[in-house]
C-alpha cells in the first residue's frame, strides 16, 4: 500500500483533505484556487499588507491556541493537524459577525479589498488570539494596511467589538483525530529532534523551514525551487522556553510572539524590538532561530543578542557545540554551520541589574517595516568609569557584527559626553555600510553614532531626575 500522504486540517466544523502537493504550495493558492474561498485576498505575496490573513488554531491540550497569519507565505504542509478559520468562516447563515457587522456600520471599509484580512486580525483579538491580549488596537492591526479608508473607522471598529468566548470543544476533538503526518513529495515534518537530526544526516542539504516568514518570499518572490525541505515548527523540543535566575533559553522554532514576554523580563527595550518586527502575523509566524540562522545582515534579533552575549547551540546527529552568537555569522550569506548541523537553540544570559541597555531600531516605517539599521548597546558602568562594553550593529555591513574600535573607546573611559562623541567617532572605521534603498552609507554611519551619543543624554536625563 502507498504511504498516505494527504493533509489535513480542520476547517468550519469538518476535516478537510488534500493531496499533498509540492513543499512550497501556499495555503492562499489552495484557498483561492482549490477550495474556492476567494475573501482571502492577494495583496503583496510577501507577508506585508495583511488582505491574506486567516487564523491557525492548533492543540494545545484541552483548547485550541489560535493565530493570525499571513496566507501567502504559509506552506499547504505546515496546515496539516491545524484548524483554519477564513473571513467565509465568520459570515454564515447571511449574518454578519460581530467584527464585520462594526466595520460596515463605522463606515471602516471603502473598496473592500483589504477588509477581510482586517476583519481577520480583529477576529483574532476577540477570540484572545496569540500576541492580542493586552495590545493595543494599532498593535494588532499593524501588519494590514489600507490605501483607501482611512485607519480611524478600522480603529473604532476594533475598539467597540468586544471580547468573544470561543467553543473550541469540537474543533479539540477533531484535531485528536488527525494522525501525524511526517512526509510528503519533497518534504519532512518531524515531531522531535532526534527525528530531525536523523533527517539532516541522511539529507544534509535540506531547506529547513520554521515560519515561512523568510523563505516564503523565495518562493513567491524569487520563484526558487526549495529542493527538499523540512518543516520543523511541530517539532516540540525546539519550542521550549525555559527562564531561570541566569537568563532565557529560546528553542529554534520558538515564534517571536512566544518569547516576547519572557524577552521583555531580560529588558524592556527587547520587547519593544519584538513588538517591532513585522506585524503581528509575522510574529506569530516567525522564529528567532529562523531569524538567527538565515544570516540576514538586517535581521533585527542578532544586534541585540550579540550585544547581550548570547550564545548558540548547534546540533549534527548527536553531536553539539556552543558557540558565541558573533562568531556564527562569517560573511554575507555565510553561516558557521556545517552540512546537516542545524540551530537548537539561543541562550541569553540575564543582564546586570545595574547595566546600561539600549537597543533601538531605524526604520522608515516605524511598524512592520525592516531595518534600516538596528544598534544594541550593553555597558557596565562601575564608578563613574565603563568596565566594559559590548556594542553590536546590523544593517551596517554583510553581518551583523560587533564594533571592536567603538567598544574599545568605551572600556575603561569615564563615561561622559566626550567619551560617547569619541566611541561614536570609531565607529566609522568598525564598519564599511553599504548604499541601498533603506540609506545611504554616509546615513548610517551618522545615524549609527547619533544612536551612542542619545544613549549618553538618555542616561544623563535619568540621573537628573533621580538626582533632582
């Protein structure tokens, strides 16, 4: 008998199968094109604008942990075991949902085409979905955007919809009947890491895929063949999230909307960083590890990590080693990781109560936009002198990279006006910033010193006040 393929997920009472196809199908093109549930909008194929926003429900052992995320970039296989709710969800029986119902009747909609990824997000939030609760509206809705409206009737919509309790029972019970599903044409799903390191050996140049957040537009932007790939957001050993008195430890296929609170405990200016990558449905899909092992000189993460001197484990077979995380980025698009090695897991050591921490990102858009330049700062300050300094940028060269000259300037200087403006000087010579659409060299270069020197007054504005 031929090994059983089909996919399958829960969607509006009732599972649904489909023929597993290749690794890099999109959930958008099976909704539109398969199944016929055309609300689900195509706007920018790359997880930006928001019209493709379904919610993904997956067990979580008596109730179903629900999240917005982007259509477009999410791979058919990563659907099989979840519950898929669409905006032809909501509207049954000719009666408006809530959330729909206060978007017509506030006028929150005018050529419609985004309204139903709108309709999607505050769906989520009232049914307490993942990174919603406590956040504010313009939180939530960040990751849709609408050319026509106008924001201030999508915002008051949102804020009159009011909290919903969602009967997850049947979908529980579905959800247990769906066997797991570890292979397809092309593709792997395995459900720990012995399985997976296994996986890596046999196929060593496999394309291992957590989110989708990044690889997604290879797909639907570049239209790269993936080869074989393996998804590992199932595998339950790389979810971990484990806090003690030290610091954090991040399993590689933690989402960034999981670790943001345990993240914002090491130092607020962490969770702010979180709360600034992508919009929500990015966070709700993306992985730090994801973010750490793509290697992408702009990603928002490594800066602040490296600053905070985090270290990296790394896994081949039974085999792992430890690394600081500065060391595993080599040159643009090259990693420190070796043929069937794969990222298990980022530990941050918890800072010094006493450290001074800033970690800020540049950014034309100020949500859901990517880095124009991100800078992480971590000094320790021990009678008026700095007894050490870890100072780490992105999107000022191929890799994200500490600035040697400019921690050098710091250490052991009296910490004051004139030893910021001197660090910030070095910086200069730390890195050779490259000209694109997001700034210019010259821009970065000054924006990246201007970043050290507001670090300085912030801190001299925080002891005026405790002083006065």
């Amino acid at each position: 008998m031929a090994p059983d393929h089909t996919i399958r997920f829960v969607l509006d009472g009732e599972i649904v199968a489909v023929e597993a196809s290749e690794p890099s199908a999109t959930v958008l093109d099976l909704l539109r094109y398969r199944l016929r549930r055309t609300g689900t909008k195509e706007g920018c194929a790359e997880g930006d604008c928001g019209a493709c926003t379904v919610v993904l429900g997956e067990l979580d052992g008596e109730r179903v942990r629900w999240r917005a995320v982007n259509a477009c970039i999410l791979f058919v296989p990563m659907l099989h075991g979840k519950a898929l709710v669409t905006v032809e969800s909501l509207s049954r029986d000719g009666m408006l949902h809530p959330v729909q119902r206060a978007l017509a009747e506030g006028h929150g909609s005018q050529c419609g085409f985004c309204t139903p990824g709108f309709v999607m997000s505050l769906y989520a939030r009232s049914i307490g979905g993942e990174g919603t609760n406590g956040a504010p509206i313009k939180d939530v809705i960040a990751g849709n955007l609408c050319r026509c409206t106008g924001y201030g009737p999508i915002l008051a919509a949102g804020e009159a919809n009011q909290a919903e309790t969602s009967d997850d029972a049947a979908t529980v019970q579905l959800l247990r009947t769906i066997e797991p599903l570890r292979s397809g044409p092309g593709w792997f799903a395995p459900r720990g890491t012995e399985e997976l390191a296994a996986l890596l050996i046999e196929y060593p140049d496999a394309r291992i895929v957590a989110g989708a957040t990044d690889v997604g537009l290879w797909v639907t932007k570049q239209l790269r063949d993936l080869g074989t790939v393996i998804f590992i957001g199932d595998v339950a050993d790389l979810r971990c999230v484990a806090e003690d008195g030290e610091g954090l430890t991040l399993g590689a296929a933690v989402r960034y909307t999981e670790a943001r609170d345990a993240l914002s405990r090491l130092h607020p200016d962490l969770g702010e960083l979180v709360r600034r990558i992508g919009g929500l449905q990015v966070r709700n899909a993306g992985t730090i590890g994801g973010n750490i092992a793509n290697g992408s000189p702009i990603g928002d993460m490594p800066p602040a990590l490296i600053a905070l001197g985090a270290e990296l484990t790394l896994r081949r077979g039974g085999e792992r080693r430890t690394m600081p995380l500065e060391q595993f980025f080599k040159s643009y698009g090259v990693q420190d990781r070796q043929p069937g090695e794969f990222v298990e897991s980022v530990r941050i050591p918890r800072p010094d109560a006493g450290a001074v921490i800033r970690i800020v990102k540049l950014s034309k858009r100020f949500d859901s936009d990517i880095s124009a330049l991100c800078g992480a700062f971590a000094l320790r300050i021990d009678g008026g002198r700095i007894a050490s300094a870890r100072v780490a940028f992105g999107g000022m060269a191929g890799i994200p990279a500490r600035a040697r000259g400019c921690e050098e300037a710091l250490t052991g200087a009296a910490w004051n006006e004139e030893t910021a403006d001197t660090a910030a000087r070095a910086l200069a010579n730390d890195y050779r910033p490259l000209d694109d659409l997001r700034g210019s060299a010259a821009y970065r270069t000054e924006a990246a010193g201007n970043l050290l020197r507001r670090m300085w007054l912030e801190a001299e504005e925080a002891v005026s006040v405790l002083d006065g």
